[in-house]
C-alpha cells in the first residue's frame, strides 16, 4: 500500500491513534519538543522554556484536561453543559479535605495524592451521575439553565463550608504536586521544588510542567480512546439523534450519565490539579467566568475533537499572556519618540487623563487587559461559530488538504 496512505484495508487500521507514517513520525517530533521546552535547546523556542511561560504552558494543559472533560460531554455526547466550574470545585475541595493540613480553621486529612488526585475526579463523578438524569428529562436550552444553576448552588456551598473552603476572600493552602507513599515528611517524587531530576536541574516550575504534561497525555490518550470505542459511538448516535439512536437500541439514559460521569471526572481532577498548582484559591474563583472560558476551548478548537480541543485549551490560555505582553510592548514602545511611538500612544492609556483602547491604569478610558480578554472570548466565539464551526482544527484541515492536494486546486 505503498504511496496509498489513506487506503485502510481494516476497520483496526481505520480507527487507529496515528494510522500513517506521517502521524506517528509528527507526534514523535511534537513530544520530543514538548518535554525538551525547559531545557532550552531549541533555536526560536527558547522564550518558551523561561519560567514566566512554563506557568503558562501548565495553565494550559490543566485547561486541557478540563475541556477535554467537557468535550466528552459538549462534543461527543451533544449535551449543553456550563455548570464545569461546579465540577472543578468538588473535586478541587475534596482534594483539599482529602489532602490539606488541619490549620487554622480548616480542616484535612493530610493523605498523599495518589488518594486525593483521583478521588478528587470519582467525587465529582458522583455528583455527575446524581445531575444526569436531568439530561434526559430537558434538552438544550433547559439544560443548560440547569447547569447553570449548578455553579450558583455550589457558589454558595463553596462560600459557607467554611472548614473546608476557608471562606469567601480568604480561601486556604492545598496539598502541594508531591508524591509520597503515605505521610512521610520526605516525599518520593518533589514536583513543587526546585532541584535534579535524572542528574538534570529543574526549576520548581519546570519540574511541574512534566509532571502536568505526562498527565495531560494521559488523559488526552483516554479521551481519544472513549471517542474511537463503542462507548464514543454511542455519544455520538445520540448528539446527532437521540431519538433514532434510542430506537436503534442505544440506552439513552445510560449513556447520558456515563458522559456525565466522564466529563465531571476529567472536571474534578483539573479542579484539583488547577488550586494545587496555585497554591490558594478562593471560593469566588469557581464561577461562571470559568465555565464560560471551557466553552470557548471547545468551540474555538473545535467541538467533538481530541486534537481541536488540545489547540483551543493552548490559545485560550495564552492569549491573555500575549495580550499582557503587548501591552507592555506599547508601553516601552510609547515612550520613544516617531511614527510608531505615536500609534502606541493612541492605542494604549497609561494615565486617566489619556484615551486609548488598552488602558494600564486602574482609571480613566479603555479596556484593561482583562476586559479585553473577554471581549477576545466573546468575538471569537461568534466568528468560529458563523464562520468555521470545527474552530482551530477546521482550519488546520483546510491547510492540510491544500497541501495535500498542491499545486491542484480541485
């Protein structure tokens, strides 16, 4: 089959993780760059390794995990969900009871994260099947009103526990990325301190990084496996007819609570792993805010997608950070003097005496870098939607089959 990649002689090799060479030869060249970004030994990408975006990078791959949670859910099985942020807190505060110190009015168990990280995601796994009845009782726009109630329920849940939570404003400490067999003061793997791994010096950042992108790969492994299997075709019979597919013998109320289960499982561990890496986390921070920025991963990178939902979660993420670092761009570009330093002085106010659309101060006119960000959100999810529905990894086909079929244009 030589020069016939797209030929598929089984159904096996149809439904494979990476069926031709070039898959495989590309993932290889993409994991090998991704686990080699703190090193620094890569010409053009060295800006990436540096501390500041390694925060980022891990931002983006507990995102990831999250969304790819929702797009079993949104995207698979075709069930409106934006009560995520709700799923994320339980299992953030029950990775915090399960793994926190008693301290100070709060109160926990101090047990190593073998046991809190999963059952941070079973916990809301529970939850998830407890919700999804609902799901087959409305549809679409009830549901998601329902969803939606679930993060103000647990808004104020979060806000009173407080021998859990800390309470609203204060919050608490969580268990810290480090493995121990049980409670034993040195751990077995320290991921939030600096120091050698394999005779090599990683920084405290660096070290979190790994530890948070060989998870991620795990994850995006078993959201790609549930999407190819049985269980995915199911979700997907439902997203397109649910009631065809019920009358084809799919079990409807079956498979809405195992996505449910799925989706909150994915949503509890990065609950979980999102405080941990902070450190500290109100109860505020599990809002509707959040569950709208996993919207938009998903629509942005393309619903139903493993690779579309990896591509929105690192825009998503990163974007903000571009968006800072422009602005402090037209700053230092602002105080020169010509042409350009004009513009940027247009564009960016500094003081509440200037106008501008950006603004760096707390007064006066423009956007500040966080309502510009959500202005972004927003304009991006209503062009993906009107103009390219599959988001990133529509655009990433386009460019493919151009290049596949050049210089042909047919």
């Amino acid at each position: 089959m030589r020069g016939r990649p797209l030929l598929h002689t089984s159904y096996e090799s149809d439904s494979a993780l990476l069926p031709s060479t070039t898959k495989k030869v590309a993932m290889g060249v993409l994991l090998a760059v991704a686990f080699t970004l703190p090193l620094q030994l890569i010409p053009g990408l060295k800006w990436l390794g540096t501390n500041a975006w390694l925060v980022v990078l891990a931002t983006a791959l507990i995102y990831m995990i999250g969304a790819l949670g929702l797009n079993i859910l949104t995207g698979l099985a075709g069930q409106v969900s934006l009560g995520h942020a709700f799923f994320m807190g339980m299992g953030a505060y029950v990775a915090a009871y399960l793994g926190g110190a008693t301290d100070r009015g709060v109160i926990g168990l101090g047990l190593p994260m073998w046991v809190w990280l999963p059952a941070a995601g079973i916990a809301a796994a529970l939850v998830g099947v407890i919700v999804a009845p609902t799901a087959v009782r409305v549809r679409g726009l009830y549901l998601a009103f329902v969803t939606i109630a679930l993060v103000f329920i647990g808004d104020h849940i979060f806000r009173n526990v407080r021998s859990i939570s800390g309470g609203p404003g204060v919050g608490r400490r969580w268990p810290a990325l480090e493995l121990r067999l049980w409670k034993e003061e040195t751990p077995l793997l320290a991921i939030s301190t600096d120091g050698s791994w394999f005779g090599i010096e990683l920084s405290r950042q660096a070290r979190q990084y790994i530890f948070l992108l060989v998870l991620a790969i795990l994850f995006a492994l078993f959201h790609k496996n549930i999407a190819r299997s049985r269980l995915g075709r199911a979700f997907a019979a439902i997203r397109d007819r649910d009631i065809a597919a019920e009358v084809m013998g799919v079990d409807e109320v079956r498979y809405k609570t195992l996505a449910f289960a799925a989706s909150s499982f994915f949503a509890g561990v990065a609950g979980a792993l999102l405080a941990s890496f902070f450190g500290s986390r109100v109860p505020e921070a599990w809002d509707l805010l959040l569950s709208v920025s996993f919207i938009a991963i998903v629509l942005i990178g393309g619903a139903g997608t493993t690779a579309g939902t990896i591509m929105g979660s690192f825009f998503v993420v990163m974007v903000p950070q571009l968006v800072q670092n422009f602005s402090d761009w037209l700053a230092d570009l602002g105080e020169g003097s010509g042409p350009a330093s004009a513009i940027a002085r247009v564009v960016l106010s500094t003081g509440p005496t200037d106008f501008g659309l950006i603004t760096t101060s707390t007064v006066g006119p423009g956007l500040s870098v966080f309502q510009l960000n959500l202005l972004l959100y927003g304009l991006l999810i209503v062009l993906f939607l009107i103009f390219e529905p599959l988001g990133l990894y529509g655009i990433w086909l386009r460019v493919r089959n151009y290049w596949k079929g050049w210089p042909f244009s047919y």
